[in-house]
C-alpha cells in the first residue's frame, strides 16, 4: 500500500465542490472587476524566489520547496503567485500590449516547513494582481473586489486592516530611525529579530514575540507629502466603495516587495488571528526584476483556511444528482436495461444530471442505492413499464407520489414540471 506524501493530502467530496465552489465565485468577481486569468507554471528557477520575495523572509529562508533537477538546476515548486506573474509579466512584454494588465491566479503553492495540524506542503491561493495601476483608486479596487468576494462566498464579520509602508524614501528614513531604536533595545528582541535587524529592521514590527511590545514603543513612519496622500485618498475612496477597514500602523507584512499600502483581512466569525488574505502594492519589485519602472497592487487569499470557515455550509449543500434511473424487469431484463441506459442518455443530453447504480441488481438494492444518492427524482422502469413504453416518475421525498408517463417525454416532462 502506497501512502500519500508526508505534508499533503487528498481533498475529497464534499471539500472539493467547496473549494470549486469559491474558485467559480473567484472567477465571476474577477469578471465584474476586469481581471484575466493567467496561468504561470508550478515550478520556476529558485533564483526568482530569491530576487523577488526576498532574502530575509520566512518563505525564502525557511519554507522553499525547492530541489536540484537531473541538469544541475535550482528548481523551487512556487510558493507564492506574485514573483511568477510579475516575471511572465516582464517576459512576455505585457506592458507593451496596451491591454488592461489586472490578472488573476487560481493555483496550488508550496512550502517545505516541518507539517502541522492544519497546514500542508501544498495548498491553493487565490490570487490578483493588477500591475500598472498607480493610484490611489487601484489600491481601493483591488481591496474592495477582495471584500466583494469574500461577502459573496459567506464569509462572515470580515475585518480590513491597512497602513502604508510608504515609498523607498521615506522608508529609508525611517529603516534608520528604527534600526537606531532597535538596536538600543536589542538585548530586549527575539533571537530572530536579533539576527535581522540589519538586514530588515521592519520585520521585528510583524514579528509574533516582539511585535506587540514594540507597536507602542518604537518610533512610528512619517510619510513623505506623496505617500501621505496616497493612503488618504485610498482610505476615502474606501469608504465610497463601502469597505468598512480600520488603520493598523503595525501591519507590516512579511515580504520584503511591498510599499506604501498593505492590507491583511480576516473573518471575526470564528475569533480566529490568522488572515484569510492579504496583499499590498509593490511599486518596485517589477523594475528590480529587470522589467519596466510600473507600479502594481495585488492580494493572495488562502482558500484552504476559508473552505474550513465554510465547511459545514459545503456539507450541506446538495450535491445529489436530480434523477436516479431504476431499472427492475425480472423478464426481457436486457430490453430494460437498455431502455433505462437510453433515458440516462436523453436525460443528461437535455441538461439535467442522472445517475443509476447497478441495473443487474435487485430493484431492493437499486432503490437503496437512489435515497443514498440524494437525487430528488427517481425514474423506475419496471414490468409494466416496459410493457407500455412508460416510465414511472417517483419523488424521493414523498413516498406516496408516484406517475407514469410515456418515456420519449420523459426528459421533456422533468424540464416542464418536475426540476
Ligand atoms: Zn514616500
Ligand atoms: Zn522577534
């Protein structure tokens, strides 16, 4: 017996229709938003990783799926969509299309951490990305079509938050500035933050130890006149669009790409602290690839922890098929057998989803085997049936309804009067 590998698994129904469920939801929001899908491969060199999520992350330092392939390459299983985007962005000179550039991923990443409860090597993000979009209005668009779909799928209580990095000079400023304070205060710092703050005092602002602490007492960012009207105005376009959010200075993000604003949301409904999606916008990282010098925005929503949310309202939805086709003749058995597997085909050629069990078996077992189907209909060919070119239409919900009617309509009649 083969064992799935350590850190994955297997998603099965009724998961699956819940993940396929808020993938379809996905794809209609991003529709009305004017996003395109665009599909990057699983694995790209490890190098991309390295340059464009940066060194000093966790996922760059810690979680890389990444190996060596038979030709001496760095390959690394993608851990998350922006570095491929903006490198399929710049690779097939997209900018120079003239084309609305607003992309959106469906797609698995990986990480290669020790496995836990809840966690796995593989797991699915749901991704936009809107590069060459500016100002302000980009940053409110993309932050409320997240809204807008998370509300869709039934996430409940959401909360926003947001604050603003500023650009590359007001953050160096302010990297000096606290890089001073940090380092006055060191002995007080987590052994991790200790070992970074040169190289990005920013991230012991995000750190789960030190962070808290260091939120009332380290110097705060002053934006520069540009970058302070940009978090203005993209809070006052928020409120235009609804978006109830709330400014939270010591959101930091642990990526080392974003500037000016980041945003984190997470549902209140099940009181947990962990963000459900975040994203930010990365007016840099494009042009630090090698690319042109275009600002962009964009969010990753882990669909792994909001199928969990939503996992009882997938459970009870109906996955059942609408007809169950019984076929129970103990004579002329081949003649029903065949009449039965022809209705099935009308049926689902008319659009309407059929199944049946075993039509060699007991019309006993074949009636058990629709009420555990959840279909809502069952169509029983039975002797008399046959002897007349019927079939007799059953409810599965109440037992005592039961009519025949002729079999070429049968198709025609569920559409009309049954559905
Ligand atoms: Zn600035
Ligand atoms: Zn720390």
């Amino acid at each position: 017996m083969i064992n799935v590998l350590r850190g994955f698994r297997d998603i099965l129904p009724p998961d699956s229709e819940g993940f396929a469920a808020i993938e379809a939801e996905a794809r209609k929001v991003f529709a009305l938003y004017g996003f395109r899908e665009l599909r990057i491969p699983t694995l790209e060199k490890k190098e991309l990783f390295i340059k464009s999520t940066g060194t000093t992350t966790d996922i760059v330092q810690k979680e890389m799926y990444s190996f060596t392939d038979a030709g001496g390459r760095e390959i690394a299983n993608r851990p998350e969509g922006t570095p491929g985007i903006a490198r399929a962005y710049i690779e097939n000179n997209l900018n120079q299309s003239g084309r609305n550039s607003k992309f959106f991923y469906i797609a698995n990443m990986f990480r290669a951490e020790r496995p836990q409860a809840g966690r796995y090597r593989e797991f699915e993000q749901i991704g936009a990305e809107n590069i060459g979009g500016g100002g302000p209005a980009s940053d409110a668009e993309t932050i409320s079509m997240l809204v807008n779909l998370l509300e869709n799928i039934g996430i409940k209580d959401i909360v926003v938050d947001i604050n603003s990095l500023g650009c590359a000079e007001c953050r160096n400023v302010y990297r000096a500035q606290l890089l001073e304070f940090l380092k006055q205060h060191s002995e007080t710092l987590c052994e991790a933050c200790r070992g970074r703050i040169e190289q990005n005092p920013l991230r012991a602002l995000d750190c789960k130890i030190d962070g808290p602490r260091l939120a009332e007492t380290a110097p705060q960012m002053q934006l520069c006149e540009a970058c302070g009207t940009h978090f203005s105005e993209t809070q006052e376009l928020l409120n235009l669009a609804g978006v109830k959010f709330r400014v939270n200075h010591s959101l930091v993000r642990g990526l080392d790409y974003y500037t000016r604003t980041v945003f984190e949301v997470r549902s209140n409904a099940i009181g947990s602290q962990d963000a459900i999606a975040a994203g930010g916008r990365y007016d840099d990282l494009i042009k630090s690839m090698g690319g042109p010098n275009v600002p962009a925005v964009g969010w990753a929503m882990g669909v792994d922890r909001v199928a969990l949310l939503l996992k009882e309202q997938f459970a009870a939805a109906e996955h059942g098929v609408k007809v169950f086709v019984v076929a129970s003749v103990k004579e002329a058995a081949k003649q029903a057998r065949e009449k039965a597997f022809a209705l099935l085909s009308s049926l689902r050629k008319a659009g309407i989803s059929a199944d049946f069990s075993n039509f060699e078996a007991s019309f006993k077992s074949q009636m058990r085997a629709a009420n555990k189907s959840g279909a809502a209909w069952a169509f029983i060919i039975g002797e008399e049936e046959l002897k007349n070119g019927t079939v007799s239409v059953k409810d599965m919900r109440n037992a005592a309804e039961q009519e025949q009617i002729k079999l070429e309509e049968a198709a025609d009649f569920f559409t009309k009067v049954l559905d």
